[in-house]
C-alpha cells in the first residue's frame, strides 16, 4: 500500500497548489462580453441608418458635442478607481470621498443627458418617431443612459451603507467588480460618443 | 453489477417526511444546483409535451388535403407557439438544466459559482415561458384583436408592425422571450464561472470531461449569440410601443436589418441547441463502448471551432432575399466549413466505437440513433448551404425536415440518451431497459415515417406553413403517412413518460455506480446529498473513476 500512500501525499501537495481566478471576477468579465454584445448591435443599427433619415432634423443641425459631460464621465473613472484603491489600503475616509465625487460626476453626465434631452425633444421636435435619427440616437443613448442608471444606483447603495456604519471593505471585492462595471459604462461612453457625436455629425 | 466501495461515498441519508407545503417550500425557495437543473429538465418536459400536441394538430390538420381540424388562423398561432416553446422552452433550459445538474457533479465542486444567481435564472425563464402563453388569454389588448402570436417563431418584419400584427400577441412574443433570455444570459455567465473557478484540485483544463468542456462552449455561444436578439426584440417593442421607425420602411428603416439580427443570433441558436446533444454523446459513447474517448484534444477543438466559426454563417438563411453575390459566396463556404468540425465529431464518436466492447442498453442505443439521423441532417444541411440549391427549395418542406432531422433525430435523440444514463443518478432507480426499447424503437420508427418523406414533399414544391392544400397536388400519400408517423412518435413519448413514473416508484435500485463509470458525478451517492461530496474529490486523469477502480494501471501514468 505504499502506492497508495505516494498518491496521498502527491494528492496533497496538488490541493495546496491548487489556486483557480475568482469566480466573481470570470462572472463580471463576461458579464461585460455578453453586455459588449449588446452594445455593439445597438452602434451597428446607429451607423446602418446613419444619414437614411426621410425628414429632419438632422444630427448635424441640432447635436450640440457634450463636452462637459464626457469630461465628467470620463474622470469619474479615474476617482472610482482612487476610491476603490484607498478601500484596498483600508483608508475609508479618502474611500468616501472619491466614492461621493464619482457619484457626483456621474449625476452631472446624467442631468446633462436628461437637459439634452429635454433640448432635443421640446425646442427641436426630435422624438423617437420623428424620423431614423431619433430613433438610432433615443435608443443608443437611452440604452447608455440606463446602464449608468443602474451603475448609479449601485453606487448610491454601497454610499448608503457606508454611511450607516457598515463595514464596507469586507466587501471589498464587490466594491472591485462594481468599479470594473463603471468602467465599463465609461468605455461604452467613449464609442458612444466617437459614433454619435464625432461621426454621426 | 457489483458497486465497489469508493473513499468518496457516504452513506445515504435517509429523507425525512415533510408536508406538502414545506416541501413546496423548499423546491421553491431551493438554490441547490441539482435541484434547480432538475426544475429546468422537468419544464422543458411539460413545454415539450405542451409544443408536441401543437405539432400533433398540424399533423392532422394536413393529414388529408382541404383538411377542416382548425382554420387558418388557429394554425397560424400553432406553428408559431410550436417553435417559438420548443426553442426557448424546450431546448434552452434542456441547455440549463443538463449543464447546472452535472457540470459541478463532474468537476468535484459543490454548488455553481453563483447559486442566487442560479435560482434567479429559473425563475426568470419560467415567468418568461408563462408570460408567452398568457397571451392566450391577454393577447387580444383592448381591442380584442388577436390571441396567441401569429407571426412565425421568426417573427420576421413588417408582418410584426402594428398595422399587420393588432393586438398584444406579438408584444408577449417579444417581451416572453426577452424575460427568459435574461434567465439563460444568468446560467450561461454561471456555468462558465463554475467551470473556470470551482474545478477540484487537479482538473487542469485537459482533464475536464468532454461534457464539460461542450456545455463550456455553449454557455460562450450564449452570451455572445442572445445579445443580437435581444436587441432586436428591444427594437421591435420600441417600434411597436413608442413609434420607433427601426423596422418601418416607410420611414427608411429597413426589414433587412430584423432579419440580420435575428439571424446573427438564430444560427449560433441551433448550435447552443446541439451541444448538449455533443455533450451527452461524449460521456455516453466511451462509457458503453468501454474505451476513452478518441482524439479528446480534436474534439475540444473541433467544439471550440464551431463555438467561433458559427458566428459567421447566418445569413444563409437569407439567401432568398437577394444578397449579393459575394455575400453569398461567403456564407455558403462559411456554413461548409463549420461542417468540417462536425465532421471530425461524427468521425471521433464512431471510432471511439470502432473495437470497443459495446453494450447495447438503451442509452447506447439512442446514441447510435443520434449518429445515424444526425449524419443525415449534416448532408442536407450541406444541401441547404449551396445557394443556388437553397434557392430551390427555401421555406419548403424539405427545411422542416432538415431541421426536424437536427433537431428530433439530433437532439431528441441524445437528450433520451442523457436521461436514461443520468436518471440512476438522479433518482436512485434504473428506468425499465424493456420500456426504453420500445421507446426508441416507436421513436425511430415514428420519427423517419414522418421526416423522410417530408424531404421529398419539399421537392414535390410544398412549401411551410401553408394550413392546408388541394387534392391534386400529389402531396396527398406523403402528408399521410408523415402524420401517421407522428402518431406513433407520440406513443413513442408517452412510453418514455410511463417509464420515467413507472420507474421512480418501482425500478430497480440503481447504486452509485450502475453503468461502471469514469466521471466524478458517479463517485457520490444516488441521488447526491446536497453538499455533492463530503471531501473534495482530487483527481489525477480525465478518468479519475478509472484510477480509483484500477490501482496498479491508473490513466495518470500515461497522461
């Protein structure tokens, strides 16, 4: 039986060895695959009837470039990563201070959406049944808008209970996979932006 | 046969009595892996059965020409209920269900990565099934106008829009499917985390058993292939709810652009349908055929080729709508290529068989039933794939039965395999070997009666869909005896459901190990407690039950 006794050990060492990623960092990864997907049928549909509008208006008559909001959108990636860093180092003052700048940054792109919005459908006349325009660009900004919606309101949930005394950095790796999803949502902006505001005009 | 003591079995435990309302409890409020899969199998079940009486009125409704057994109306909602349940009812969650059972069984884990997540998935796809067949009842809107959809599993626009489609059928159609593809996104993302991250100590990659490896595969055709119809059911609702133009060619949209999407995400479809087929086949083969699996690493490639290459095929279902002739070119030679893969799986299956000692049980046998059938399919696929060809014969009869042959013949085929090899796990007890015979012999009987000759009524220029036809088209005899076939299949199933009720009260007790098998799923208990293993298993070789049973000539010597 010393065979057997050799497997033992063998057996083992292999457990101890034994080291596979973490399952919610291969999940969130393919959650953004399966959510890149999405995305890309949504631009494609964009630039398939880009200029295939009947009537007006026109992108390039009432698309104003958002730069203000791109600026906010994009940095809000850098302070999402400051935050999630500090919660690493278990600094949880500096981690509720980027955490509550990222939130701000985001709520500034989405009232800057929501302003061009109201622009677009009360002074210019542009609905969604307007013509093809309106309805490639409700769509593909709609669809954005409402993932940084969701983002929002994760982010918001994490702040709340923060704030309520919770201790946050046990959940560091949720924190992670939330901040990898805001990044997401802010490459997305980036092609977004490229198609609709850069291209699209 | 003799069951040998395994370090990893454990006694088995005995079930406590509960009411009935706590044991509906726990099966509702249930997040074990085992649990959930046997759910999905056990309504993909109720959904078959439900599509299949579908099927069995169209049968009789063009069992005789000028046919009066429901108007055209009614057959219009019937074909479409049919495939739309039996793709995303039927086959999807046979997908879930098979892959959230077995792939933690075989890799040594305990639960998937994600077991909430898991349970949300069910729960989401149920409440999509039932949202599409409530439509029977609030299909009508307030207009009253319409019932069940009516529009073609396809759904092809600009039958959709609101001017050709009144009512709310086709708004249960769109936001049914959308709901429960939320809850097949939830398993695919699942099972490739359970599979990446919770394989037990030693399953390298290589190691994993085949079935692992296909449903791996399948949950990536998934997640890349549900997005586009998602998106174009997205699109269809806006169009239909808020004005959107997508689809409205009067505004410049186009209905091209519905049937790419649907059609990006309607080829990979078939290929997520198959893979459990491939799946079962690569467990159920080498075990009855006593003989590891042949060319393993060809069989990961070839799987993981179609995963990619069948992405880039689906407009051949298109090439009736006037596509240029380079697009054409490239997707006839595209759709011939992810034939080479297949290929290479039919080939590797036989020759796992070719000298092995091959026991005829009733899995084994409907394995062989799958190669044959499976083979024929591939070559009318092939058929179909030549445009000039496809020209001919598109939206014929002999599509059906192209696709009944994958599908029936295919798929069918090897999810009875599956189910008459992986019940003993499931329930303790063997399904009766004599009940499976007659099952797969009404069944091959049943099923060739009915699609061989639906191949030839394409040619004789049938085409689908049509609710009935005249005497003096020379389609009279065919029809026949293709609803007499489908006759026989149905006694074919109800055979296999009195074997499956039969069997859990009064079959033979199984043991842990009936079929004398290599995968890990066979070293626990039937059915498995709840943790799966009481320690985690260690494996050495892709056949780490072989190394447990043959000590002194262990696989791991020679991997």
């Amino acid at each position: 039986m010393a065979n057997e006794e050799i497997l033992t050990v063998d057996a083992l060492t292999l457990e101890r060895h034994w080291t596979l990623p973490d399952r919610g960092k291969v999940g969130i990864v393919f959650l953004i695959i399966t959510e890149s997907v999405l995305f890309s049928m949504f631009v494609a549909a964009y630039l398939i009837y880009l200029g295939k509008s009947l009537v007006g208006p026109y992108p390039k008559d009432v698309l104003d470039v958002p730069i203000l909001a791109t600026i906010c959108l994009l940095s809000s990636s850098l302070t999402v990563y400051l935050a999630e860093h500090a919660l690493s180092k278990n600094e949880l003052g500096r981690f509720k201070f980027w955490w509550i700048v990222t939130i701000c940054l985001g709520l500034e792109f989405l009232m800057a959406t929501g302003l061009e919005w109201k622009k677009l459908i009360y002074e210019d006349h542009l609905t969604i049944s307007t013509n093809l325009f309106g309805t490639t660009f409700y769509s593909l900004v709609g669809l954005h808008a409402s993932h940084v919606t969701v983002g929002m309101i994760f982010l918001l949930v994490v702040l709340a209970v923060t704030l309520m005394g919770f201790p946050i950095q046990t959940q560091f790796r949720r924190v992670l996979f939330l901040s990898w999803y805001w990044h997401f949502v802010d490459a997305v902006w980036v092609v977004v932006f490229t198609v609709v505001y850069i291209i699209g005009r | 046969m003799a069951s040998i003591d395994y370090p990893l079995d454990r006694p088995r435990q005995e079930e406590e009595a509960h009411s009935f309302s706590e044991s509906l409890y726990s099966w509702v409020a249930t997040v074990d892996h085992k649990r959930l899969g046997l759910m999905y199998v056990v309504s993909a079940l109720i959904f078959l059965v439900i599509a299949g009486i579908m099927a069995l009125v169209i049968r009789m409704q063009l069992m005789f020409p000028d046919g009066h057994v429901v108007g055209p109306d009614t057959f219009d909602r019937l074909f479409t209920m049919h495939g739309t349940t039996m793709v995303f009812l039927v086959g999807m969650p046979m997908v879930a269900g098979f892959s959230n059972y077995l792939v933690p069984l075989m890799i040594g884990a305990r639960d998937m990565a994600f077991p909430r997540l898991n349970a949300f998935g069910f729960w989401i796809f149920l409440f999509g099934g039932l949202l599409l067949y409530f439509s029977y009842i609030g299909g009508g809107g307030l207009g009253g106008a319409g019932s069940a959809p009516d529009v073609g599993w396809f759904a092809y626009a600009p039958l959709t829009s609101k001017a050709f489609s009144r009512g709310a059928a086709t708004d249960y159609w769109a936001l049914g499917i959308l709901v429960s593809g939320a809850g097949s996104i939830a398993s695919a993302i699942n099972v490739i985390a359970t599979t990446i991250s919770l394989r037990c100590p030693g399953m390298t990659l290589s190691k994993m058993p085949m079935f692992v490896w296909v449903m791996l595969v399948d949950s990536w055709l998934i997640l890349i292939a549900l997005p586009p119809l998602s998106a174009a059911q997205i699109m269809l609702l806006m169009d239909r709810q808020l004005g959107a133009n997508f689809f409205d060619t009067r505004a410049g949209g186009s209905a091209v652009l519905w049937q790419h999407l649907f059609w990006i995400f309607g080829h990979p479809e078939v290929y997520i349908l198959i893979f459990p087929a491939f799946a079962i086949l690569s467990e159920v083969i080498p075990i009855f055929s006593r003989k590891p699996l042949f060319g393993k690493p060809a069989m990961v490639g070839a799987v993981v080729a179609i995963g990619f290459i069948s992405l880039g095929v689906w407009a051949h279902h298109m090439f009736a709508i006037g596509m240029t002739a380079w697009s054409n070119t490239f997707f006839a030679a595209a759709s011939m290529l992810v034939g080479v893969p297949t290929g290479i799986k039919i080939f590797n299956w036989t020759a796992t068989m070719y000298g092995g000692r091959i026991r005829y049980s009733v899995p084994m046998m409907f394995c062989c039933g799958f190669l044959l059938h499976f083979l024929v399919a591939g070559l009318t696929g092939i058929m179909l794939a030549v445009a000039p060809f496809d020209w001919q014969l598109h939206d014929s009869y002999f599509v059906v039965a192209h696709f009944h042959f994958t599908l029936i013949g295919g798929l069918v085929f090897a999810l009875m395999a599956g189910m008459y090899y992986w019940f003993p796990k499931v329930s303790g007890r063997l399904l009766s070997e004599k009940l499976g015979k007659w099952s797969f012999w009404l069944l091959v009987v049943g099923f060739n009666m009915t699609f061989i000759p639906l191949h030839f009524v394409g040619f004789l220029g049938m085409p689908r869909r049509i609710y009935t036809y005249t005497a003096d088209r020379g389609w009279n005899t065919i029809n026949f005896v293709a609803s007499i076939g489908a006759l026989i299949q149905a006694v074919a199933i109800a055979c296999f459901a009195w074997n499956v009720l039969y069997s859990l009260k009064k079959g033979e007790h199984a043991g842990d190990d009936p079929w004398d098998a290599w995968t890990l799923e066979w070293a626990t208990t039937s059915p498995p407690p709840e943790y799966n293993f009481e320690k985690l298993p260690v494996v050495r070789s892709g056949r780490p039950l072989w190394d447990l049973k043959h000590p002194h000539d262990p696989d791991w010597k020679y991997e």
